[in-house]
C-alpha cells in the first residue's frame, strides 16, 4: 500500500535542525521538508548532508561544527537567506557512551559533550528567540533523551547535558510563549542510530556479546519488545513544530515504547 504524503502544513516556514546529516535529525529535516518547510540542515559532514540534500527537496546543507560557540551565528545567516527561521530542533549529540565512570571522567570530555548537547542549544535559542518575538510564532524542540529524565551509571556528562536541555526548555517555554511559540522537549529510548549502534560495538565488546546480542536485550526492555525507528521520533518533534501542537508548550515527552531507561 502507498504511503500517504504529509500535509504540507508547514509551508512557508523557515526550519533550522542540528544534527540532520544522521539518525532522528535527519528523519526531522526530511519529514519537516515533505511538510513544505525549507530547512537548514546542519551536520560536520559535507558528505552526508549532500547525500540528503541531493534527493530531498527543500533542504539547504549546512556544515557547522557546534562545539564553535560562533557556529549559531553562522547557521542563522544561512538561514536568513531563505527568510525568517521560526523552527529550531536540536538533536545534534555527543553519545554517553563515550564517558566513564565519575571517579575517572575527564573535565575535558565534560565539557565537550556540555558544549554540544547543552551550550549550542542555549545559543541557538538566544538566537532564534528575537526572530519568533518579531515573527509572533515559532517552535522549538530540544531533543534529550530518557537519559535526561534518570540516571545511568558512567554517564555523568550525557545525563548531566540531557537534564540540563530540559530545564532549558522549561525556562525558554516561559520566554517565547508570548509570542504564539512554543518549547518543549523529546525524551526518546534507544533508537536505531549510528550513535546507537556504536554504543552497542562498545557494550558488545565489554561483556563479551555479540552486537545483535545487545540489540535483542535492548528490545526486550520495552513492552512492545523492539526498539524505535528514527522515523517515529520524528513524526512526534514534528508535530510539536506544527501548529496543530500550539497548546502543548514546556513539556518533555518520552517517546520510548511505553518502556523507561
Ligand atoms: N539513538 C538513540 O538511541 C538516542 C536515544 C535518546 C536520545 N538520543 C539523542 O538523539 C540525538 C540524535 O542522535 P542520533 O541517535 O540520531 O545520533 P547520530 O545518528 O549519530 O547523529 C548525531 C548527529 O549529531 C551531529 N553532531 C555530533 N557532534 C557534532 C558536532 N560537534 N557538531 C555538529 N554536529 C554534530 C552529527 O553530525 P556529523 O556526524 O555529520 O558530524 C549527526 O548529524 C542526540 O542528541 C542523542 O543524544 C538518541
């Protein structure tokens, strides 16, 4: 059976989204464009946000490395070229799999993880917040993680960073909503993602398991007994950056099969 196209509800608007060259960033810029948006797509890879760009219509790369404070300024110029950038969704990330245990964790792999996850939200909603004030309407959807809604052991950076964007959102859904926007937040459960997956090598490797020996497990921690496609975490960021969504403002919505960390 065909599968229906979208509404092209979003006609019009201007969509920034970090972290769409992969995984749930790049299932949101390709479901925001088949709902009429223009979006900038930004990711490190010229590669991989070229492959996306060249076959989805709609999308603008745009290649930023986040952990650059100046980055904001950058994307929001690009931006500015194809009019008034009233969507922003962050899922840029840097995976928690890569902190250790408190004792041992770097203050240096701290603060790189702080520096995406956490620091270039906080700056693309400083840098967005004066375009939906003049533009009266936005949307903002930070993308955390279960891991931003409890703790995990040897993830002290990643939960730190996931919590944190909570809180961010809760105090910008107080800011914008004056002005017919919104902020709110994603908590999603594993998803099948480069990051994921390289997540799953490592645990694999630590216990002596093989890779589909660790998705199973994955999977058998959710009632429905599998593990989310990027595709359906998408189609909830993107309704909340619909205008279908304008009551729901300064939440956090796990999206995790029913299932928790
Ligand atoms: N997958 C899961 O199970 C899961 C669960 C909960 C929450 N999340 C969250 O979902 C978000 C997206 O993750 P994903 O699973 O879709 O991972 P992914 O497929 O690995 O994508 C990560 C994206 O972040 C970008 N990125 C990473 N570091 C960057 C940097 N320094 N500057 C600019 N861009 C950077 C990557 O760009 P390039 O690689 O092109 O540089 C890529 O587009 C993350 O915030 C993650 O924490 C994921």
């Amino acid at each position: 059976m065909a599968s229906l196209a979208p509404p092209r509800d979003l006609e019009g608007r201007v969509a920034i989204v970090t972290g769409a060259s992969s995984g749930i960033g790049r299932a949101v810029a390709i479901l925001l464009a088949r709902r009429g948006a223009k979006v900038i797509a930004t990711g490190r890879s010229r590669a991989r946000l070229s492959q996306l760009t060249d076959w989805q219509a709609g999308i603008v790369p745009c290649v930023a490395e986040l952990s650059d404070p100046t980055a904001s300024d950058k994307v929001f110029a690009k931006a500015a070229r194809h009019g008034a950038p009233t969507i922003l969704i962050c899922s840029a990330g840097i995976p928690g799999y890569i902190d250790k245990p408190i004792a041992t964790q770097s203050f240096g792999a701290w603060r790189a993880s702080m520096a995406v996850n956490l620091d270039s939200p906080f700056l693309m909603s400083k840098a967005i917040a004066p375009v939906i004030a003049a533009e009266k309407w936005g949307r903002i959807v930070y993308v955390s993680s279960t891991a931003g809604e409890a703790g995990a052991p040897s993830m002290s950076a990643y939960c730190a960073s996931k919590h944190g964007l909570i809180g961010l959102m809760r105090s910008v859904a107080c800011d914008i909503g004056a002005h017919n926007a919104t902020a709110n937040a994603v908590c999603p459960g594993w998803v099948r993602t480069e990051m994921a997956n390289n997540d799953a090598r490592q645990e694999a490797e630590a216990r002596g398991m093989t890779v589909d020996e660790i998705w199973h497990e994955r999977e058998q921690g959710y009632p429905g007994k599998r593990v989310l496609a990027p595709e359906e975490v998408a189609e909830t960021i993107s309704f909340l950056a619909s205008n279908a969504a304008s009551g729901i403002n300064g939440e956090a919505i796990t999206v995790a099969l029913g299932g928790r960390w």
